[in-house]
C-alpha cells in the first residue's frame, strides 16, 4: 500500500537518467559506427542532435520535479512512467549487449592481429 501513496518524483528521476544514458550511448555508437538509430523520429538526425534532444527532454522531465505534477499520486500516471522506465531499460540492455560484443570482437581481432605477426 505504501508503493500507492508514493510520489511520482522516483519514477520521473530514473526515466531522465535512462533518457541521458541511452543518448550517450547511442551517440556512441552512431558516431563510432556500431549501431544505426531505430527510431525512425530519429533516425534523420546527426549523432550529436540525437544526444541533444535526449539532453533536452531530459531537462524537460527534471524540471517536473519543480511542479506540483510531481506529488500527483494517480496510478495512471504511476503505470505510464513504470511503463516507461522498463522500455528504457529493456533498451539499455540491447546496448549493453552491443557494447559487450563489440569489445569482444575487438579483442578477438586483436589477438587474431598479433598471433599472426609472429
């Protein structure tokens, strides 16, 4: 019952820092080539403006924080940013996982490079 009675504020703060962090790493991983832009609002625009509008939306979502929106306790409300913060999570661990195999084939090709100078 205490979970009913929280506040949005918690759901509203790891949505804004899942937003930052899946712009950084798409960024990345445009800009280094690894990966191209699924969202097709998206996709049209550089790696930089991509990292932008996440920064942006981002503040836009803090700065509820200083509203009385955020001591709203409607379950609605409450399901849509849960709702929210596991697609940014789930999204998270794709890039996760497309950094982990990355760095596998990178240090694979490696020891590939320097056993066949020897």
């Amino acid at each position: 019952m205490a979970e009913q009675n929280t506040p949005l504020k918690i759901y509203v703060w790891i949505l804004g820092i899942l937003n930052i962090l899946d712009g950084i790493l798409t960024f990345c991983g445009i800009k280094f080539g690894y990966i191209t832009e699924g969202n097709p609002l998206l996709s049209s625009f550089s790696p930089f403006s991509i990292l932008t509008i996440k920064f942006l939306l981002s503040l836009c979502l803090f700065s509820l924080l200083f509203t009385p929106f955020i001591s709203n306790h409607s379950r609605h409300w409450r399901y849509l940013l849960i709702s929210a913060n596991v697609l940014y999570s789930l999204i998270l661990f794709l890039h996760a996982s497309w950094i982990a195999f990355v760095v596998m084939v990178h240090n694979f090709m490696f020891i590939i490079q320097m056993n066949s100078g020897l």
